[in-house]
C-alpha cells in the first residue's frame, strides 16, 4: 500500500470510529485481528472487537468524537495523533455521570495486512488525559 491508499483508509477509520459503523469496521478491520484494551481483560478480535470498545467509550461519553490530527505513514503502518472529546454523561468505569467534558491527545499506532486492512492497532497509553478530569487519578 502506498502512503495515499493507507491516508484514504485512516480519513474512512475516523468516519467508522464516529458513527461506530459495522460495514464500515467490516472493510477497514481484519478479521483475524487481535486487540488489547482496558475496555477488556481479553483479547477482542475484528470488527466486532474494536467496535466493542466504541461502544464502550459511548457508554460513559455518548458524544464521544475522535479527530484526527496528525498523521505519518510508513509501509504498512500509521501513527496517527487523535483529539479525543465528549461529556461523561454515563457510567465510565464505575464513576456515575459527572457532567465534566473532557478533551484529550490520544496516540495510537496502526499496521495494516497486504489486503490494507487494520490487523493491529497499539495505543499509546492517552488513557490518563480521560481518567484525570473526571478525578480517577492525579
């Protein structure tokens, strides 16, 4: 895949992430793929799999959006600078809704398999920038 194919791809994962739609997930998201997340103390595999962490941020966030940033391209991978934003509006994590919003710089790391679809997708760890407006750490 060429640094555009693999942009183009990226620009379509942030429309699939923010109407966490399955055809969408389906086209972009390997089946064989694994991920590892909080949201899950298994691995979740495809479409199905990432979405689940969608819907999870969705219940403590339901306005939860993801912008893409900034972007570089290698062979066969992504690094891609998200903004994270929404309301804590539901349970997250145990805590009830507090009102708060927040907005967050989030990292995460993308390969792609020869057919150009995600089989793995490493987050650097932007979790603190959620858990610190809503007083789960300091």
């Amino acid at each position: 895949m060429n640094a555009d194919d693999i942009k183009a791809k990226m620009k379509k994962f942030e429309t699939m992430i923010n109407t966490a739609s399955v055809p969408l997930a389906q086209e972009l998201i390997a089946a064989d793929a694994a991920f590892s997340t909080p949201a899950s103390d298994h691995l979740l595999y495809g479409a199905e799999g990432y979405l689940s962490v969608v819907l999870w941020m969705r219940q403590g966030f339901s306005d939860v959006q993801w912008k893409l940033e900034d972007m570089l391209v290698g062979d066969d991978k992504a690094a891609v600078r998200w903004t994270l934003s929404g309301t804590h509006d539901g349970e997250f994590l145990g805590l009830g809704p507090t009102g708060t919003k927040i907005k967050t710089t989030v990292m995460n790391f993308y390969y792609f398999n020869r057919s150009g679809q995600i089989v793995n997708d490493v987050a650097a760890d932007g979790m603190i920038g959620i858990l610190r407006p809503l007083g789960l750490c300091h």
